[in-house]
C-alpha cells in the first residue's frame, strides 16, 4: 500500500484512538470520525481531518476501519456510511463482534466493497507502541503493511475466521482472571499471604494468565467482557461462561474498571 491510500478511521475509544494515531504517524492521509466529536480533536489537531458523519467520513477513502465498542455500534455506523463507499474500497472490522455480526455487516456493503475482520488481542498499552496481535480473516493482501503498523497479523482463513477465533481466545482469557480471583478468594479463607500466592502464581503454568490478572497500565472495561462473554454464549452452550457473565456483571459500579478489578471484585 503506498502513502497516498486514503485511510478513514471511524471510533476513537480507548483502543480506536491510538490505532488512528499510528496511521496518521505512519504519514497516511487520515480522516477520522467519532461519535462523541470532543474525542477526534486530538488528531485533528494532528493532522487528521475531522469528519461530521460516518458518510462524510468515509467518502473519500481506499480503506475504512472500525473500532467500535459492540455488535449494534458497528452495525449502526456501518449502515450510515455503507452508502457513501465506492467500489474498491475495504472494510477493516477491528471491534470484537463475532462472526455473525461481521455476516450483518458484510450484508449492509455495496457491491465492490470487501470486508476483513481484523479484531485485536492486547489492550492500550499495545495498540499504543504498535504490539497488538491482529485475527485477520478474509483477503487481506492488499492491507497487510497498514494492519502490521498495529502489531503481528496471524491470517486465520476466510472473512469471519477472525472475528471466531477472538471470540474463543478472549473468553478463554476473561474465564481464566476469573478463576484467578476465586483462586485468590480461596487463599484468603486459607490465611495465605498474598505475595507468596501471587509470585507461586506468577512461576506456574498460571503465569501469563495471572499476568493479565494483576496487569496494570491496561483498560479493558468490564463491561466489554461482559459483552465478549455474551458473545460466545450466543453461538454455543458454555456453562462456564453463563457463571463468568453472572460474575461480571454482578457489580454494575464497576463496568468501567479494568477486567484485573473483577480479581478484587471476587475476592471481597
Ligand atoms: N479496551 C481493550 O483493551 C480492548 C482490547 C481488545 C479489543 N477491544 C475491543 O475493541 C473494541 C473497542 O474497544 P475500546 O476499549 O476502544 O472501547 P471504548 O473505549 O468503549 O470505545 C468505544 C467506541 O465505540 C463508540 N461507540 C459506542 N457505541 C456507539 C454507537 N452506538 N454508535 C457509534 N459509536 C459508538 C464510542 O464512541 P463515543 O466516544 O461517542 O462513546 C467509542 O468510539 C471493542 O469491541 C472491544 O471489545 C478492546
């Protein structure tokens, strides 16, 4: 992809941002739109144009990527600017909505209008120094260079393959903190110290998990997890995870807090 490709960057959250940071950095043309417009004045004061719409957004552009918070986010803009796309242009999906909502949305495109799903494992910290590992399903060879500005891309096979494989790591994930905090709970009924628990954690087969566990500088919202667990419980009977969703959404005062809270959560 060469420099002059007009890239279009819809959702400036907590990850969306310093993804479109990274392109406009890269010396791409950027154009960005959020719905909350204070968030695009960062970049715009950059560099970036600023859009009004979704449409306005995206009129111009080679390639589109959306970094929205859920399923019924992405399908609503997707549908505001599915008519503005021209023929050639790509859809890069990054929000983690699984492979039925990337169907809906492949649904609302023009004809002419490929979509990649290229949802992310790794939290601010990494979409920050370019460190995420990215699930890209579909034809994406023509993107390759603009997706590995945001980290490694492993390919995972056809448009979905993607958005299924997230599904299953980040539940895996979200599953294995809350374990972690019963296991903490569990500790403190025994009188453990927590130092000697967490460091026996940190040295055992639970190491990485335990690192996301009690991992700081990251912002993944519990209420995304609630979501990524509902996700999977919509495609296959998880017991487990209905018990997990119960869980993390049994503390709505918490919903913005990293998923490592939930730990705290579970112990108290
Ligand atoms: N945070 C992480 O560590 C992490 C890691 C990997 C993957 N993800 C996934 O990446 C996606 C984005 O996560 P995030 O942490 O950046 O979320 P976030 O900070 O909550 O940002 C969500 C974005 O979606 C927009 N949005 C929400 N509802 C909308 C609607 N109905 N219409 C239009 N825009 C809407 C928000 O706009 P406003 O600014 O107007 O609210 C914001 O731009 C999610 O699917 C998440 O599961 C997150």
């Amino acid at each position: 992809m060469d420099k002059n490709t007009r890239i279009a960057f819809l959702g400036l959250g907590t990850m969306g941002a310093p993804m479109a940071k990274r392109v406009l950095t890269a010396g791409y043309p950027l154009t960005v739109w959020n719905r909350t417009a204070e968030r695009a004045a960062a970049l715009g004061a950059e560099g970036a144009q600023v859009a009004a719409t979704p449409a306005d957004a995206v009129r111009d552009a080679d390639v589109v990527i959306t970094m929205l918070a859920d399923p019924a986010a992405v399908l609503d803009v997707v549908a505001d600017l599915a008519p503005a796309l021209r023929p050639g242009t790509r859809l890069i999906e990054a929000s983690t909505i699984g492979p039925d909502a990337l169907t809906k949305v492949t649904g609302l495109l023009p004809d002419g209008v490929a979509v990649i799903d290229s949802p992310v494992m790794g939290s601010v910290d990494r979409a920050a120094a370019g460190e995420l590992s990215l699930l890209v399903g579909g034809d994406a060879d023509e993107v390759l260079s603009l997706l590995e500005l945001f980290g490694t891309v492993t390919r995972t096979g056809p448009a979905g393959s993607g958005a299924a494989l997230k599904l299953v790591l980040i539940n895996a994930v979200i599953g294995g903190v809350a374990v972690i905090g019963e296991a903490l709970a569990l500790s403190d009924a025994l009188g453990l110290p927590e130092d000697l628990v967490k460091a026996s954690m940190a040295g055992s087969l639970l190491g990485g998990i335990a690192g996301r566990a009690f991992a700081k500088g990251v912002h993944y919202p519990i209420r995304l997890a609630a979501k990524d667990v509902a996700l999977a419980s919509a495609v296959a009977d998880l017991p487990l995870a209905k018990t997990v969703h119960d869980r993390l959404t049994a503390f709505p005062e918490a919903a913005d807090e990293d998923l490592a809270r939930i730990v705290d959560h579970l112990r108290a």
